[in-house]
C-alpha cells in the first residue's frame, strides 16, 4: 500500500494524485441502497481557490469537482476549514449549492495552527470526529483525502484505519478531455483486517492527582471518591506506610502502582517501584527475598544478594496479600521500618534502606492478629492509613463509567473502535446492575467481559446477540465459584443442640443465606438478592421483612451475622 507518501514536504497542493494499488479503488460506485450520503473534508486552500471570477469554472477544483460527477450524489458535504478561510469556505459553499440544490453545506470552523505538525493535527481532526455524530446505519461517510496538506491526508487514513471515522477515503484528481474541469475520483475502502499491523496512536492524556490515581474514569460513587481524594492528599503529604484492604481485583496492586507514579511525578520518590506478592514468599528463601543475604550465608549462597527493601531504597515498596508474610519476617519488616535498617540473613552489618510501604490484603488482619498470625505491633504501624477498597457490586453506578473505560482499553489492544449498539449496551448495563449480578472478580470480571465481547464483535460493534451470550457465561461463572466456595459452618452461629433440630434440607438453605447476608452491606442489599426472582415478578413487596422471618426461624437476625 503506497498511499502514504512519506517524506513529502511541499506547502502546496500536489496535483498528481499519490499512487493506490488499484485493488483498493473501487470506482466509479452508483450506491442503490436508501443512504444518504455525506462528504467529510478540509477546505483546500491552494485548489480550491480560484478567485470569483467566472474563470474559476473553468479549473479543476477538487471539492468542487465531487460535485460535477453524475454517479456521485452527496446528500451533505461538511466542509472543515480554518478561521482564517472564512470567506473561501464560503464561496467554495455557494458554488457547491449551485452546482447541486440538494446538497445540505455545513461549514465547521476548527483551528489549525499549524497544518504541518502530525500531532497537532491529529487531535485536532480526531476531536472533530469525535464531536461528530456518525450514523453509521443510516449514512454512508467519504473522507475526502485530496486537500488540505500532506499531513492531514495521513491523519485521515489513520482515524479511518482505527474506525474513529466510520467511513470510506474519497480521493479526487484533475482529469483530461471532458473530464479536465470535473476530475475523477475513487473510492478507497480500508479493509480494516489488513491493517493490524498499522497501530494507531492515542494521545496520552495527562491526569492530575485524583484524577490520575482514578485512570481518568469519572467514577460516581461518594464514598470511593471521597477515599480516593483523602488518598491522594495521604499520598502526597505523608511517606508514611499505607494499608490497602479489599476483594480480589477490586484494584489494589493497581491502586498500589499509581499512588507510586503520582508520587514519582511530584518527586516525592526517586527510587523503584518494588512490588511483590508475599503469597510467593515461603520458606527459608523468604527473608533473603526480602533483606538479602550475604556471601556464605548458607549452603548454596556462593555470592551475595540484595534483596527487595534494597532495591527499593529511595522508592516503594508493595507487599500485597501481606497477611501471608511469616511470623519472623513481620519482626524483620517492623524494624526496617521503624530503624530504617535491617540485618541481611548471616551478615552482623547493618543496611540502610530508606522506603515507602503500600501493603495489600485480602485477609481480616485484626482477626489474624487474634489468632496469632499476625504480629499487632505491625499492624499498629501499617494501618495508620488503611483505605478498604469496594467490591464493584458495592459500586454499581461505577460499573457504567468503567465500561467506558474498558472499552477505551480494548482499542488501544484491537488498534479499532469498539463500541456497543444502543440496544447492547442497554441490556448489558441492566445485566451489570441485577442484584444476582455477582462480580466476584471485581474489575477483573468486567475487564474479561469487555475484552471477549470485543474480539467477537465484527468492527468493533458490539450486538445484542454478543452481549447476551456474555451475560450468560457470567452468570455460569460466578454460579460455579459460589458454589465452589465453602459455605459458612451452622456452628458459626448457632449452637449444637440448636442445630441439631434443623432438616439437614434447611441447613444447606440456611448456610447458603448465611453466605450472602455476611456478603452484603444492609438487609436491603441481601433480600433483594435472595428474592431476586420474585421482586422482578412483583411477588414479593419487602425482601427485608421475607428475610428478618426467614432467619427469626432459626432465632437468627441480620446483625448477627455481621462479623
Ligand atoms: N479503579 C479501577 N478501575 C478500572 N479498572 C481497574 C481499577 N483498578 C484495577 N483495575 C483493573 O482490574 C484488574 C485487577 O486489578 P488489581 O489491582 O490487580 O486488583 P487486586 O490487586 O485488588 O486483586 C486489573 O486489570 C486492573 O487494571
Ligand atoms: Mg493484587
């Protein structure tokens, strides 16, 4: 494909048109369908400007010439020019209306300081057209690709190429004989699978504070916002040790990661971002990952090693799932950060390392500390600032913003838009928000949702059909990993002799109940689970009374089952 003329870097219009393979030209086309078709293009400002006198029909103008083809019939041409063309725009408008009464002329002014600057640009087109509103079921768009510079005929083809534009590339030139006023043109439709290789490019936003700690995503839930605020002024005043407590994949490590980089950008921390999983810790290999050890320290140590807390000397260091370190290595730790120093396993020399600690769990460490597996002194000096993250079902009204989001992701991973159709998204969004929606995998769940619709979705527009077979495997998911994990003993909350008086029937039933109350934040949230199918019936007015009468039973209540 040689459309792309690289290395051109002439001011004005080039009349010779930029060589096509001629398996991408299809023309002409007599398009028989009820579209309408709509012209997209700059105003150019070399070839189509040819004074007002009469003259100026007699020169081949490429916007003008679209205009002239008996097999092309343009229901709208948007016409983008800068400020300065105004009066241009405006006659090349008029001819247009002349030439063809049927065409509607829209006249969009956008700034272009400068046409030859590739980044400039591109965001600039790439706002237009995301501003735009394309109908893809009902217009058919061409981007006309002749005028304007060089530069901005490669913007086209790459927003084109990524289906930022929904829309096939116009391209016009001069022609001979008859044709010498009108032209020719083709039509070049970029098969988006022969691209792949060509990834687009996405400008980098650059987010402040909060902002950047969320991703940008404009989340709606007071109480995370409010957490995620208080975080990053936490972050930004204080090097003390930060806990980070929540479901799996409700975004912890990720949490972990950008309270480093927000830091890192403020300066606050010149060294590494050091994260580790103390799940993959054990054993005697557990202290040396963590503090090193010196030569000879034990059989098989023939040379020295440094360890985590000195690599992250002057940065950060994540030990998630912490409630997993050791008893010996929680004594180690607390004294690395209280003394700011510590002993590498067989060395009498003290190292110096001077870090930050984020810590993660998934675990009660209060009720560790309790049983004994966790020292409370360490706890004492890493939850001064402790932020328990929500699960997403604790968070609906997030679920829409993130899809955004996600959506957003899978683009930059498939290098094309990825959108839903309206019915889609709706029924995805009503599925997200069931109560029966589990979402125990938190974001991780939302994330595979959206990657697999969006890789079996045909251009990257997701259908009814995609979205009802993703719900489905949701569903079947999260089935199987509640059945899966172990239901609540009876002798939690009741004693023997009281169990002893329940159907072994009634206390599946019961441990299963048992399970989502102690899942669920208030009464309400649980009934409306419980009775999921009922309240969609309208059978069932007040899931919380059904529930308080169904534990009275057993002479259990709600609260008891807090922890
Ligand atoms: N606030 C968030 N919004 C959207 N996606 C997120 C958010 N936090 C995390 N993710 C994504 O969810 C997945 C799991 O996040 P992670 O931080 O590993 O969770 P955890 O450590 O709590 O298990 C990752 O793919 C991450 O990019
Ligand atoms: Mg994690």
């Amino acid at each position: 494909m040689t459309l792309l003329n690289k290395g051109c870097n002439k001011h004005t219009f080039d009349p010779s048109p930029t060589p096509i393979d001629n398996d991408q030209i299809q023309s002409p086309v007599i398009f028989l369908d009820h579209m309408k078709t709509v012209v997209i293009g700059l105003l150019g400002t070399v070839m189509d400007k040819r004074g007002k006198g009469v003259k100026r029909w007699n020169s081949w103008r490429p916007t003008i010439g679209i205009f002239m083809q008996d097999d092309l019939l343009v229901d709208r041409v948007e016409l983008l020019h800068d400020d300065r063309d105004e009066r241009l725009a405006n006659n090349v408008g008029a001819d247009i209306e002349s030439l063809s009464p049927d065409t509607e002329v829209g006249l969009h002014r956008i700034k272009f300081k400068d046409p030859w600057d590739f980044e400039h640009v591109y965001s600039t087109l790439l706002d237009f057209v995301e501003r735009y509103p394309f109908k893809p079921e009902e217009e058919r768009y061409l981007i006309h690709i002749t005028t304007g510079t060089h530069v901005a005929q490669i913007c086209w083809f790459l927003l084109c190429e990524a289906n930022y534009i929904p829309g096939a590339l116009l391209q016009t030139s001069p022609g001979r004989g008859d044709k010498s006023v009108a032209g020719n043109y083709h039509i070049i439709d970029l098969d988006l699978s022969k691209y792949d290789a060509i990834s687009s490019r996405f400008k980098r936003q650059q987010l402040e504070g909060t902002e950047f700690l969320k991703s940008g995503i404009a989340t709606r839930n007071s109480r995370f916002n409010s957490m995620i605020q208080q975080i990053e002024r936490v972050a930004i005043r204080s090097p003390a040790p930060i806990l980070i407590t929540g479901p799996t994949g409700a975004g912890k490590s990720q949490l972990a990661r950008k309270i480093y980089e927000l830091k890192n950008m403020r300066g606050l921390v010149q060294g590494e971002f050091v994260a580790v999983n103390c799940a993959t810790l054990r054993g005697d290999s557990a202290m040396s990952a963590l503090f090193g050890h010196s030569r000879g320290a034990f059989t098989g140590a023939q040379s020295a090693r440094k360890g985590l807390l000195t690599k992250a000397h002057q940065g950060l260091l994540f030990l998630d799932e912490i409630g997993e370190l050791g008893l010996d290595e929680q004594a180690m730790l607390l004294h690395a950060i209280e003394e700011k120093t510590f002993y590498p396993v067989g060395s009498d020399n003290p190292v110096l390392s001077d870090f930050q600690l984020i810590a993660g769990t998934n675990r009660d460490l209060q009720k560790q500390v309790q049983e004994g597996s966790f020292r409370e002194d360490l706890l004492a000096r890493i939850n001064l600032w402790s932020y328990q993250l929500p699960g997403l079902k604790d968070r609906r009204e997030d679920i829409e913003p993130n899809l955004e989001f996600e959506l957003q992701k899978a683009e930059q991973q498939l290098s094309h838009k990825v959108s839903f159709n309206k019915t889609a998204r709706e029924r995805f969004l009503a599925f997200a928000n069931q109560p029966d929606s589990l979402w125990s995998g938190n974001f991780r769940d939302l994330n595979a949702a959206v990657q697999r619709m969006a890789t079996l979705s045909d251009g990257g527009r997701i259908n009814e059909t995609t979205v009802k077979e993703e719900c489905e495997r949701l569903q079947r998911f999260w089935h199987h990993t509640q059945a899966a994990g172990s239901l609540p003993a009876l002798e939690e909350v009741l004693s023997g002799e009281q169990i002893e008086d329940i159907d072994l029937f009634d206390q599946y039933q019961l441990r299963q109940v048992i399970a989502i109350c102690r899942d669920s934040r208030t009464m309400s949230d649980a009934g409306r689970q419980l009775f999921n199918r009922s309240r969609l019936k309208k059978s069932s007015s007040n899931d919380s009374h059904r529930l308080r009468q169904y534990l009275t039973k057993f002479g259990l209540s709600f609260e008891d089952l807090q922890d």
